[in-house]
C-alpha cells in the first residue's frame, strides 16, 4: 500500500511536464490545448493502471511516448489519405474517384482567389453560378440543356419534386434499385412527394405494363439503370427508345437515371452493359441523370441533361437552392468535362478511366516493380505476382471482371490478419485484401508515387 502511494506521488504534474523541456517542444509544435489534454490523459490511464494494480512502476521515456502518442491523435484530421490496394477503382468507402493535377490545379486557381461564379463578366452584373458548365457539358452529351447539383441522389430527387410532386411515376419492378447508403427508389420517389406506381414483375416488363398503367395523374415514366445488379434468365426490359416513343404518344416525360453516366462509349473496350449518355440523349430523353464521381470520373456530383422546358423548370423549384453545388465543384467538373472533348485524352487524362481501362501488361509491369522493390527489404515473407480479376465498383459495372495483376504476401512472421490490420491501422493506412494467408495488393488501383510509403509502411509491419 505504501508503495503505491509513493508511486502515486511521483507522477508528475501536468504543470510540470509543460514546462520541461519536452512540454516546451510540444506547445512549439501542436495547438496548447491539445497538449495539455494529452498530457492529462496520459497521466490519469497511468494513476489508473497504479490503482488497479496494473503497473507498479512507470518511466518518464514511457509517460512522454504515450503523452505524444495521445497528441498527434487528437492533431490530427479524420479524413485522411489511405492507400487503395484493393483494385477497386471507384471505391465508394475510399472516396469514389481521385482526381488529377490538372484538375486540381483548376479546383487552387479557382478557390485561392475570386471568381466570376455569379458574375456576368460582359454585363458587368450578376450572373449564374449554374451557367459555366452549361456549355461543355451540351458539347460532350449533345443534350438542349444542363444543371449540375450536390449528387446524383438529389438529381433525382429535385427531378421527381418539379415534376412530380403529388403525381404518379411508372416505373418497372425490376429497377427499384437500391444504391447503398440509403439510396432506395421507392424511398426518394416517397421523400420527393411522387407517387410510385410499380408495373410489370421482377424479371419482366413489358411495353403494355406501362401503357396500362398511365392515366390522368400520369406525370413522369422513369427508367433505373441496374447499376449494381442484373437480371438475368428469362427476362425482358422495355428498351429506353420505346419508353421514349411511348412517352410522346401520351405526352408525358420520361427520364433515365442512369447511376455512372459514362461519357465514353465502352463497347469499343468489349464493355456492352454501360450506355454512353450521348446514346442515350440522341433517343430522345427528356431527362437524363448521372453521377459526376463514378465513371465520369470527376468530383462528387450529380448531373441533370435533357430538355430546356424541364431543366429550366427545375432550376427555378426552390429545392435546387438547397443542393447547389459550391465553387470547388464547379471548377473541378469543368475541367473534368473538357478533357472528354477529346475522347483519346479522356481515356488517358481521367484517373477512373485509366486504371478501369490499363491494359493487363501495364499492371503487371507495375506490380513486378512493386514486387522487387518489398524483395530487397523482406525475407520473412512469400512474394509473388500473380493475376487476378478486379471490379470498377461504385455500382459500375457489376458483372465485368477486369483481368489484373496482384503482388500477394505471405507473412512467415505474423499472421495474414495481423498483417492485414497492422497495415489498415498505419499511417497511411492501407487497405488490401485476404486471400486465404496471404495478403493481395492489387497494382491496378497503386500508384508508383505511393510506392516508397507503401514499401515502407509493408517492411515496417513485418520486421
Ligand atoms: C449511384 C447511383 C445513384 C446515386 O448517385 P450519387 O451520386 O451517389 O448520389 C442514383 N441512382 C443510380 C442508378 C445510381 O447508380
């Protein structure tokens, strides 16, 4: 008992550690009020462990590392860069798309200083935030006209309230899609104040379902692109044309949510189940929404082209408003949309489309220098390039697998899951994927400018 009080005793103050050396050093480097709430911290788990007998001696090296361990904690941002070894390009828990210098370099110039966002530079009056990407974004989809809003969940939403609010939409059953993070057809059409009107079955839909199913509070026929599931077997969708021609014959507005919105035809690269939104516009849709974060690879955003008449109509519902989307945005989609100007610089340009679309033969090159550079510093482990198939994600492109190459890692030392968890809890965290004992680092989703943290971060855990 009485050593536990004299080891009570000798914890120091937090006052005392603030004024030695080391506590000056801190309040130097990091903000006064976190490191005397490290401090304190560190010295009452320590008070606690002599109290339930946990310790029985401690040293001031010990207390200072866990003093600064609880610092750079509380210094630090939540949101931080990770690595992306799993392969997964546009990877929604990741961040969807990264962007490139290029377009970052828009993003600085526009957001470091002042800008015309709604200033009329000829009028020398105010002008539109909403008219800098009318124009490119006409020239890559050939739509009449275009609004840019926070995402694509509140492109459809704000769409469906304009235009059908208190009215009935017709959709089939087989596309009352859920996205993930809460993004469920029925449950937008519901908050939207629409009235859902299902037709058809799960697996088929048939061009009279729709018909039957249109009277007088008739306001919008919606398609859903299946962005993350298919229907397969004995099943039948009503093409968009047809939804279109039937749209006409009883004057009522269709629109396709189309979830990725490529902006480049895939077919060309043996991918058959994405639409290039051009295609899709030249059918004649009414209205047209995407994402601006999955394969169009810019930032987060959603993107509503179609008709003057509508786009106009929704940008006047006062909802827009609430859903605007802010400077850093806009410069970020305008420079993201002019590379697809040129549809062989897009490919090259774009982040999401160059590590979807890199050949086989590139990833491998890559992973094998991967694989070189961890051989020279690890020799407890097993290393091998090897290939393997990876997925877009983001809800793109569910049912193509991608060929790609894979450096697995063998820990002889620790086990796969710690060698996993070690990696992910880091700093940067990394974050590959089990495969039985070994770890997978997808080389189609690295880049060679992480690849001296990533050796590092690697030797570290296994040595
Ligand atoms: C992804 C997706 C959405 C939601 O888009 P966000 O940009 O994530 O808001 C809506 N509809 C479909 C069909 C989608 O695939």
């Amino acid at each position: 008992m009485h050593e536990k009080q004299k080891l009570l005793a000798s914890l120091p103050s937090v006052d005392e550690i603030l004024k030695s050396q080391q506590g000056l050093e801190w309040l130097n480097k990091y903000p006064r009020k976190f490191v005397i709430q490290g401090i304190r911290e560190a010295i009452d788990s320590q008070r606690k462990a002599i109290i339930e007998n946990i310790s029985f001696d401690f040293s001031p090296e010990d207390l200072n590392k866990e003093i600064l361990k609880r610092i750079e904690f509380l210094s630090s941002y939540s949101l931080k860069h990770v690595i992306n070894a799993t392969g997964v390009v546009i990877h929604t828990n990741l961040g969807r798309s990264i962007l490139s210098e290029k377009i970052l370099e828009n993003i600085l110039k526009i957001s470091s200083g002042y800008s015309n966002l709604e200033y009329d530079i000829e009028k020398g009056k105010r002008g539109k935030r909403y008219t800098h990407v009318k124009r490119i974004l006409r020239e890559v989809t050939g739509a009449e006209d275009a609004l840019v809003v926070n995402n694509n969940a509140a492109a459809v939403f704000l769409s469906l309230n304009t235009l059908a609010k208190n009215k009935e939409v017709i959709v089939s059953r087989g596309e009352l899609v859920e996205i993930g993070g809460s993004f469920r057809i029925p449950d937008v059409m519901k908050s939207s104040g629409a009235i859902l009107r299902e037709v058809g079955t799960t697996n088929k839909t048939h061009l009279f379902d729709y018909e039957q199913a249109i009277n007088e509070n008739t306001a919008l026929i919606l398609k859903v692109h299946k962005s993350n599931y298919r229907i397969t077997g004995f099943s039948d969708e009503v093409p968009i044309e047809e939804l279109v021609r039937l749209g006409r014959k009883h004057n009522i507005p269709v629109m396709f949510d189309l979830g990725s919105g490529c902006l480049i035809d895939l077919k060309q690269y043996g991918i058959h189940d994405e639409p290039a939104v051009k295609d899709i516009v030249k059918k004649g849709v009414d209205l047209t929404t995407f994402s601006g974060d999955k394969l169009l690879g810019g930032p987060q955003g959603g993107v509503i082209v179609g008709s003057k008449f509508y786009i106009d109509k929704i940008q006047k519902n006062p909802i827009t408003r609430a859903v605007r989307v802010d400077k850093l945005t806009l410069a970020g989609f305008e420079a993201t949309l002019m590379e697809y100007v040129d549809e062989e610089k897009a490919v090259k340009n774009i982040p999401t489309l160059r590590m979807i679309l890199q050949s086989p033969e590139e990833i491998k090159k890559r992973a094998e220098c991967f694989a070189r550079k961890i051989k020279k510093y690890i020799a407890n482990a097993i290393i091998k390039v090897m290939p393997d198939t990876s997925r877009a994600g983001g809800g793109s492109l569910p049912e193509t697998d991608f060929p790609t190459f894979v450096v697995s890692i063998k820990p002889l030392n620790i086990t796969v899951n710690e060698f996993e968890e070690k990696l992910r809890k880091g700093t940067p965290p990394v974050i590959a994927r089990i495969k039985e004992d070994s770890l997978l680092f997808d080389a189609r989703t690295l880049n060679e400018k992480d690849f001296p943290e990533l050796v590092s971060r690697i030797t570290s855990v296994l040595q």
